[in-house]
C-alpha cells in the first residue's frame, strides 16, 4: 500500500554522512584500506574511575527505575564543574537541567522558543543538528556567516534590523565545529548587548569547552557578565569525557529558560539511566585530570598531523580548540564535496566536505583527530602521495 508521510519528511533528505558511509562501505568492500576521518566520535575510552563507577551502579537493584528529571547529585556536580572551572555560581534545583545528550538538547530546544515561522539565527558554517531542530520547529533560519578574515565570529551588526526583531533565538558555537573558532569576553559581550536590545534568547553550544590546546582556555558564556539574564549553554559529556554512547548532557543557565525547558522535557521522556548519571558525576569531579590527558593527546595529534601535511604544501591552520581540522581545500578542486571524495577514492582517507555544515563552509573539509597519531601521520603521507602535485 502507498503510505502517506507529513510533509515534515521533505525536510529530512539524505544526509552527507550517509553518503560517506555509502561510498566507504563500497571502496571497502573493493578491498581499500580507509583512514576515517570523518565522524566527531572520540576513540579514547571513558576514565578508569568513570567505567568503574558506571559498573558498580549497574549492579545496585535500585537503579532501573525511572529517574524522570535529572538527579540531584548529577545536577549538584555540574554546579560543582561550573564553579571550579569558570568561577559561574548555578542553583542545582532551578538553574540547570538535563538533556539526552546535545543532539537531542538541540534538536527540541527550538520547540521551546519558536513557533512556525519565527526566526532563528544560525552559524553557517554550523552542526548539522542545528537544522534539524529548525525543521523540526517549522522555523526560519537566518544564517549568519562565519568567515575567516572575521575569526570565525559571526558580524552581528550585519543583520538586519527587520530579522533581528523577528528572531526568537541565536545559536553560537565555540569552540566550534566544524570551524576552530574562539570566542572572547567582548565578542560575548556584544551578543548580550544584541540580544537585550532585539529580546532574542542565545543558546551557546559548548560540547567541545574541554578541547583547548596551548594554555588557550575557552570562555563560557555564562562567565560573562548579564549572561544568565538572556541565555543558556549546552554542553555534553560525550566528547570531553569519551561518553558518547551514554547520551548525557545538560542545559544550565538563565533559571526562566530552564523551568520552560524542563517542562517540555518532562512531556518528551522519563529521565536518563541513573548509572550513567552516577558515571556523569564521577566525570565532572575528576574533570581536570581527565582533561588534561584528552587535551595533551589530541594536541600532539593536532601538531602531528598538520606537520606531516606541510611536507607536501598542503598548509592548514591550526586549532587553538575543538577536535577538528577546518582545512582549506587546495585550489584546483571546484567543490569540497568533490575534493572529499576524490580523497576517500585516490587516498583512502575519510572527511567531511564543509558544504555539508552550510553554503559558507563551501571551499573547506572538516577532519576529526580520531584516530591515534601513526595512523594520523599515514592519513597525511596518503594526502600528500596524492595530492602534492595540484597544490
């Protein structure tokens, strides 16, 4: 029989990854040995303190019930996080709530904020689950680009005036992915300014706030001063502490935000494993020892790797933040997405074309540092075998 889809559907075509996936499947079913490159998934295992921690849970007979909202230890220790690491005071019971992980946080917030029609600003370059909370919400995007003569900062004073008092809601990223960027105080600073003139709510994406290399500690928006008062940060525990699997993450910020947040979330599911949240808690406490080993091995993957591809001219900028290569793609391919898969078929080695992230990521591939350093330094000596002569 002929099945009758919503037109919702036409939103959610294909997406590159599965492409990629496609395509790499089929070269390894030729019999080509691929170096992937591609997703943001950590290979790095959870702490020791962490596994046992989640192990010890799963054998309490009190813990498979519903946990309905997050636990109060769980929220306790985002407070604790918050504070040793960004001086940020957050009231446990009022001011943070929890997500299943940030794919899901973002998805459904913009059900929060935006009705059908109603505008949201966007980075573009920006995460893919960006547009799909937007599709999901029925909103509009209005993109702001991320270029590199400007940091990688969107130009807020670039926006019209007319799409800054429709818009309900700004989405930022940093550090960001797929772009490296870094945010300062006075770029945020500037956010706040906007976001009380035009009453438009902000939503920063931290999931890679624990990625930082060269002493270069990000910011938090809540650090800021008059944050709390128009937004909230996201951040989830699968890539800073290897939980990915796990699906965890939580929302803090502005106490209004939250309350409605919550009370959407308590229509959608009945709470997040409470094993995990006693993972989560170990995670947070011990995030600094656990950052540090996560940031020193991804920063000597970052310098191997972006010195191997100086061999062959091949330069590429280097990541002050984040898990990501934002590569500019030599100039005698016509599009990233060619480049890219000219790459998996002639080289063997995974990445993202940066038309996947937005129409501004056209000229770039994003490559994710998840691999172990020999295998980072092979995926540059394949590049450079390859492609040396048409830089």
């Amino acid at each position: 029989m002929a099945f009758r889809y919503s037109k919702r559907m036409e939103n959610f075509g294909p997406s590159i990854f599965s492409e990629l996936k496609a395509f790499k499947q089929q070269k390894e079913a030729e019999g080509k040995e691929l170096i992937d490159l591609s997703l943001g998934s950590p290979d790095l295992p959870p702490a020791e303190i962490v596994r046992k921690e989640l192990a010890n849970s799963t054998l309490k007979e009190d813990q498979y019930g519903y946990t309905l909202s997050g636990t109060s230890a769980f929220y306790e220790a985002i407070a604790r996080y918050y504070k040793r690491v960004y001086g940020v005071s957050l009231d446990p019971a009022t001011e943070i709530v929890h997500a299943m992980g940030s794919q899901e946080g973002l998805v459904h917030l913009p059900l929060v904020f935006a009705d059908p029609g109603d505008v949201i600003l966007v980075p573009n370059p920006g995460y893919t689950a960006y547009e799909t909370g937007l599709a999901v919400a029925g909103a509009k995007p209005h993109y702001m680009p991320l270029l590199k003569e400007n940091h990688f900062l969107p130009d807020l004073a670039a926006i019209p005036e007319t799409v800054a008092r429709q818009a309900k809601l700004m989405i930022l990223n940093y550090p960001g992915n797929p772009v490296a960027g870094e945010a300062n105080e006075a770029f945020f600073k500037s956010v706040i300014a906007f976001a009380k003139e035009y009453e438009v709510a902000v939503l920063h994406d931290a999931a890679y706030s624990e990625f930082y290399f060269d002493d270069g500690e990000p910011l938090s928006f809540l650090a800021v001063e008059e944050a709390s008062e128009v937004g909230i940060e996201i951040n989830s525990l699968s890539k800073s502490f290897s939980l990915a699997g796990a699906r965890i993450a939580y929302i803090a910020g502005n106490r209004d935000m939250i309350d409605m947040i919550a009370r959407f979330k308590s229509n959608l599911d009945y709470g997040i494993f409470a094993p995990i949240q006693t993972a989560a808690v170990a995670a947070l406490d011990h995030a600094e020892e656990i950052g540090q080993f996560v940031r020193s091995t991804f920063q000597r993957r970052r310098d191997v790797f972006t010195e191997e591809l100086k061999r062959s001219g091949w330069v590429v900028d280097r990541p002050s933040g984040g898990m990501f290569i934002w590569a500019e793609v030599p100039s005698k391919w016509p599009s990233s997405k060619e480049f890219a898969f000219h790459c998996i078929d002639e080289a063997g080695v995974v990445m993202v074309p940066g038309s996947a992230f937005g129409s501004a990521g056209e000229g770039y591939v994003r490559i994710a540092l998840v691999q172990p350093e020999d295998q980072l330094m092979l995926a540059a000596q394949k590049l450079q075998t390859i492609f040396s002569p048409v830089l």
